[in-house]
C-alpha cells in the first residue's frame, strides 16, 4: 500500500516537473494603472501560447524600475520614463516599449453643478497652486455662464503615495504653469502647495465623494467606473476637450512626429484641437540583449500580439489604444530586440 | 584531557551521592540542550533587531551624510528638489499617539473596571470578548470606516460646532475638512481600547480577593474599595498596557493614513490636516527611485524605531519608580 502511494507520488512529481518544464515563465513587475489589461493580455496570450506563462507583480512603478535595474525579472512596467541617470544605472540596454495611454480627469464634488464643468488649464494650475481659492471666481465663473457656484473656498484633494498618475498630472501643470514649474515642477511625489492627501485613487474619490466643495485628479478608467463628475479642459489649441479614450488617443497622434526613438516622451499639452492635455503613455522595460534568447523570442512574439491583437482590447478596458502610426513606429523597434 | 576526566570524574562522584540525583541524569542533558535551544531562539531575536538596526543605518547613510541634523529639524519635505526634514512627521506621530492615549486610557481603564469589578461574572466576560473582538477588525477597515462615515460625519458636525464655539482656541481654527489631525487621533483612540482594556482587565482580575475584602471589611463603598485596594496593586500593570497601547499607536500606519490628510505641516489646530512617520514610509517608499528619497524614508524609519525605544525606556523607569513606590508605601 505504501509502496503505491509512494510510487504513484512521484509519478505525479515526475508530471509536474515535466510540465513545469515545457512551460517557458516569463517574470515582469511595476506599474499597477495598467495591471487589469495586462492580466487580460496575459490570460488571453495563454490561450494562443501555451508554452509560455506570464507572471506580473503591481508592485509599483518605481518597483518595476528597480526589480528590471537588478535583473531580478525579465520586464519592467513604468508609467513613468526613466531619466538618462537611471538609464545609466542599468547593466544593457533598456528599451521603452510604450503599450497604451492613460488620461488623468479633474474631478471635484459640487452640489448643483453636474458633469462637465469647464476650466482653462492655466485656472487648474492657480487651483491646485492655491492661488483661485474660490468656487465662484470669476475666472472660474466666466467660463461657466449660467451655472450656480457657490461662494466656498475650493478644497483641493491630490494623491498622498508615490504615483505615475501624479508624475503626469504635475507634468501637466509644469507644461501650463511657470511658476508651477519653478515652485513645485513634476514628480511622482511632490510639495503640494495647498490640499489634502488620499491614498490611491480611492482615497482622493472617497473624499471628494463625501466632501463637497473639493477638486482632484484620478485615472480616467478610474472616474468611468466610479461614475464620479470631471471637469472639460481647454487645451493648448484654445479648445474645450471632453476627456475620452478618443481624445486621449489624439494627443498621442497628434505627438507622432515629435516621437523620439526611444519613446520617452511625455505627452501632456499636445497641440491639436481633440487632443487632451493630460495624457501619458505607460512602458514596458525590456533589455535589448537578452540574456536567455529562448525567453527573448517569446517575449518579443507576445509583444507583437500586443501590438496587434492586444491593442483591440483596451478600449473595452478603459485604456487609450496607440495610434496607427505609432504602433508602426512600435514594431520596428521590437524587431531589434535579441 | 585530564582536566576533563576530572570534570567528568566530578560529576559521576556528586550524582552518586543521591539516588535522586542519578535518575535525573539523563534530564540534565535535556536541561543543557532545552538551555542552549531557548537562548538561541531568544539571542536570534536580538540578532535581528540588531541586523534590521545596522541594514537600515547603512540605507540611509545617503541621507545621514547629506543633511545630517537638520534632518530632524527641518520641516521641507520636497522630493523634486531632493529636500527632506523629520519634523512634522515627527510631530504628527508623536502628537496623534499621545493624544489618543489619553482618550483611550480613561475609557479602557473604566471598561476594564466595569468587567471585573461591577457586572456580574457572565456580563463582564461577554463584554470582555466583545471588546477583544474590536481587536481583530483589521486597520483597514477601521481606515475605510474613518474615510467613509466618520470623516464626513466630523466636517459637517462635529468640526463646524467646534469652530463656531471654540474657534478662538488654537486648537480649533481653521476650516472644518474632516480629515484630520483629530480623525486621526480619533481612529486611533478606538484602535487601542482593546489592547488596554483587554490587559488592565487580566490585571485587575490577578488583584488577590483579600486586598478588596479587607477594604470592604474597614467600611469602604464600592468605589473607595476600588481607590484604595484595587488600582494602587493594578497601577504598574495598568501603567504598561498603556504603554503597549502606545507602541501600537505609534506604529499604525494603514488607518491612519486614510484619515490624516497626509500633509507635512506642523499646526496646532486638531482640524488641520498632519502626517505620520509610518504613513510617508507607506505612501512614498513603493514609487521612489532616486537614492536620496530612498534613504530619507529609511532614516525616518530609523527615528520611528529610536522613538519607539525611547518610549519604552521611559516606561519602564516609570513602571519602575511606580513600583518602588508601592513598596515604600507598603513598608
């Protein structure tokens, strides 16, 4: 009896190991803003590949940095680009492989006043500088004739934890404001002159949801989902854009020709009368060299999937698809990974 | 090897004096080993106290180097300018936890009473396991709690009455937000009643029947009993659940970072808006890249842990000097 039980334990080792075998797993980690379409991707890939798995950790953009710097897995995820320094730090090569975009919406809590409030993005600026401290400034109210708002001061809310979305909505505020740039400038956390702290995008949502008279910025997937009211921006081209996943793809079109080869661009404030002003991409980090060229070859076949089959998805995920012509700028450089 | 036949020789010669003595030979083997084995558990303790002590140091030695003292008393906190000071982090852990230990040791001191020493048997423990149950509801629930209901509930009631009634104090000026310094100590009062409560309640229960009884026999009431034989023989052990109701304070970081407002300023008003040690290791160390910010957050968590010490050191001289007290008192 034992003897059987022994036997028939190592008989299903033996199955294990050989499917563990059979099976290439490719490590990645960082940003958490486009973890539920890559676990969509990653699910769907399996189905098409089944030799080959994938295994992603949220842990955080500047997690995702550090862990593709140390070589502990085989891709990084950033919402951010890395600076030249950091590029340095690495041991090869590291290139950006842009995916999909996300947009970061003005929200805020007024009674009386639905969705679509519209504000100039130099008024953003001196809100969240703390400079337009009332609701009904006329700076504010100019622009939203026929609206009540009331005479309270504005309670501004912003992200407490390090974050890509407030790197992108301080690039954002740079691009609009000097004296934002001089006093405060762009970063993943930073001195915010004036407001409270939330943690995550829940904590901002939750204390706009229960606080009235207060203004923030989250995800744009976020705020669909949330159904939570965001505010109409005027853009660098003088026109009130409504953000979307449409919109939000234009500012990445409508930055193609300023696209460097290495992607790392930011995209905040694009010329263009549908381009939304506060857009970035999100990366993956990968090596050029490859140090295991079998693993290489499969990761450089799922990121042409992503590319192509990959891209349908987001929408339905809340994420911004690339544009044509960037996809195509995007698969020759994925052609020179080894 | 002569030396050791002689210990050897030593030890036969004294376990044969008693017929006791040899049957628990084998045991003193076990003794030795059960010696060794609790040391080594207890020694590994220390060693990764001081392993966590010298890993952390030599993480912030960036920081440490660059603004040396200025780190605990400069108030800049700005990570694109590559600028960091402790201080109102500093002051917002020690502020939050001080406070709610004084909110919370009352209210538990007096639960703790009631269970032991006024309903009957039953009602007390029933009441005891409710209390412990507060324990057991993680932080994060407690913080969700605060952000969603109690946070709202103190912009639109309880802080507009105190600005309105109170607001020439220093303490309750400025603009009712909800989240704040108060939503935190508040949050943080009711996370630490069950501790105290739970062990000043194991406290009193250990007070000898005798000490009340004799109380009662010289004519004292209920509460006289309580005064005069009861919390005197409590007062050390009541003293350290404080003090470990205080460690925990100290160390909460979800609940509180929900509730706090998580800005770096140093403001006397319990309205305004504060930070937590705890609470900018939690929400800035996942996303930091550059090196300086890095060792800045170990540093302040280096000055969390040195707090820490700090605290029970001065506990433990208090409970001392308490104790001492009591015997002189006695004698």
């Amino acid at each position: 009896m034992l003897k059987k039980i022994l036997s028939l334990t190592a008989a299903g080792l033996l199955a294990l190991a050989s499917l563990a075998s059979a099976e290439t797993l490719i490590n990645g980690a960082g940003a958490t803003f486009p973890y539920p379409l890559y676990s969509k991707w990653f699910s769907e890939y399996a189905k098409i590949d089944k030799s080959v798995k994938f295994n992603y950790q949220s842990i955080g953009s500047g997690g995702g940095v550090k862990q593709i710097t140390a070589q502990t897995v085989d891709f990084g995820a950033s919402d951010a680009f890395l600076t030249d320094k950091e590029l340095a730090a690495a041991p090869g090569k590291l290139l950006h492989i842009p995916t999909v975009m996300g947009a970061v919406v003005v929200t805020y809590n007024l009674p009386g006043v639905p969705a679509g409030l519209k504000l100039k993005v130099e008024d953003v600026a001196d809100i969240f500088l703390g400079k337009i401290t009332k609701w009904n400034d006329p700076r504010i109210a100019d622009d939203n004739k026929g609206v009540a708002l009331p005479d309270k001061p504005i309670i501004v809310v912003h992200r407490s934890d390090g974050s890509g979305t407030t790197s992108i909505f301080t690039d954002f505020l740079s691009g609009v404001s000097g004296e934002w740039k001089s006093k405060v400038g762009q970063g993943k956390s930073v001195k915010w002159p004036v407001g409270l702290g939330g943690k995550g995008n829940e904590g901002v949502a939750g204390q706009i949801k229960t606080t009235q008279y207060t203004i923030g910025y989250v995800e744009l997937a976020y705020a669909f989902e949330n159904k939570l009211p965001f505010a109409t921006l005027r853009n660098a081209s003088g026109s009130w854009v409504v953000p979307s996943i449409k919109t939000t793809s234009a500012a990445a079109a409508a930055a193609v020709k300023s696209m460097p080869a290495d992607y790392r661009i930011s995209l905040v404030n694009q010329p263009g009368k549908d381009a939304y002003p506060i857009v970035g991409f999100t990366w993956l980090l990968v090596y050029e060299n490859q140090k295991d060229p079998a693993k290489g070859k499969k990761l450089v076949e799922f990121l042409n999937w992503s590319l192509h089959k990959g891209q349908k998805m987001a929408s339905a995920l809340l994420y911004a698809p690339l544009p044509e012509n960037v996809a195509k700028m995007v698969e020759k450089s994925i052609k020179t990974i080894k | 090897m002569q030396q050791q036949d002689l210990i050897l020789g030593n030890k036969t010669m004294t376990s044969e004096q008693t017929h006791a003595e040899t049957v628990a030979a084998p045991g003193r083997a076990g003794d030795r080993i059960f010696r060794r084995l609790t040391a080594f558990f207890a020694l590994s303790i220390l060693a990764i106290l001081l392993l966590m002590i010298w890993q952390m140091t030599r993480e912030s030695l960036p920081s440490i180097t660059a603004f040396g003292g200025k780190f605990l008393t400069g108030s800049e906190w700005d990570a694109v300018q590559e600028e960091f000071g402790a201080l109102p982090f500093l002051f917002g852990s020690v502020i939050s936890s001080v406070l709610a230990i004084l909110l919370a040791t009352p209210l538990s001191v007096a639960t703790a009473l009631l269970i032991t020493e006024i309903v009957p048997h039953r009602l007390g423990s029933a009441i005891a396991s409710l209390v412990e149950l507060l324990a057991a509801i993680p932080s994060v629930i407690y913080g969700l709690w605060g952000v969603l209901v109690m946070a709202p509930w103190l912009q639109r009631s309880v802080q507009p009455w105190l600005v309105d009634h109170f607001g020439f104090l220093p303490f309750f000026e400025g603009a009712p937000y909800g989240v704040s310094m108060m939503a935190g100590v508040l949050i943080l009062a009711v996370m630490i009643v069950p501790i105290i409560t739970a062990i000043s309640r194991e406290v009193l229960l250990a007070v000898p029947r005798s000490q009340r009884e004799a109380a009662v026999a010289l004519g004292a009431t209920r509460w006289e009993a309580i005064r005069i034989a009861v919390l005197p023989y409590g007062k050390s052990g009541i003293l350290g659940a404080v003090i470990l109701g205080l460690g925990r304070a100290i160390g909460e970081t979800m609940a509180v970072t929900m509730v706090i407002g998580n800005t770096p300023q140093i403001s006397w008003s319990l309205l305004s808006p504060a930070y937590t040690m705890p609470s900018v290791i939690a929400n800035e160390f996942a996303e930091t890249t550059a090196k300086i910010h890095t060792a800045a957050l170990m540093e302040i968590g280096l000055i969390l842990l040195a707090v820490t010490l700090l605290i029970n050191i001065l506990a433990r001289l208090l409970i001392w000097s308490v104790t001492k007290g009591q015997k002189q008192g006695a004698a």
